[in-house]
C-alpha cells in the first residue's frame, strides 16, 4: 500500500469500506489493472466495490494555446478513460 504523506488515507479508506480489517488490499487505477485482471495474475475481491476520487487539472492563469490544448487533451482523455460521476 502506497501511502504519500500522513494526510492521505485513501488506501484505508477503501480497506476500511471493503472489510473491517487493515489487511494488504490496496487501491489502483483500473487501466492499471485490467491487463493483470485478465491475465489471472491478481484477483479483485470486491469487484464491484470503488472508490471514486475527484480530479483536479490546474495551471497558470495565463492566455494560451499550448495550455488549452493540453486541457483539451486531458479533458477528452478522461472522459474516454474515467467512470463519469452520473
């Protein structure tokens, strides 16, 4: 379990949900593990269990192309690739 500093409690935060104990279950990206779902090399034990996480994008307030564009990108990304909160 991957814990960044002391005031990210994520990780538990989902264990905490999924089961009453403080086991190694851990959280990731779902394209991070949809090749190893399907290869059988890790098993999902709430399948149906997530947790979502609001995403942010920020950058300079400055007029930009090259900042739009990225946005743009990002933002078309996501929509693809992320669960859309209904």
């Amino acid at each position: 379990m991957i814990v960044f500093n002391r005031k990210d409690d994520l990780q538990a935060r989902l264990v905490r949900r999924c089961s009453r104990t403080r086991d190694g279950r851990g959280l990731a990206p779902e394209g991070l593990l949809e090749r190893a779902r399907q290869a059988g090399r890790i098993v999902l034990p709430e399948p149906n269990r997530w947790l979502d996480v609001p995403l942010y994008w920020h950058h300079a307030a400055v007029c930009s192309s090259t900042f739009q564009h990225i946005t743009d990108a990002i933002r078309a990304t996501a929509a693809r690739h992320l669960r859309q909160r209904a």
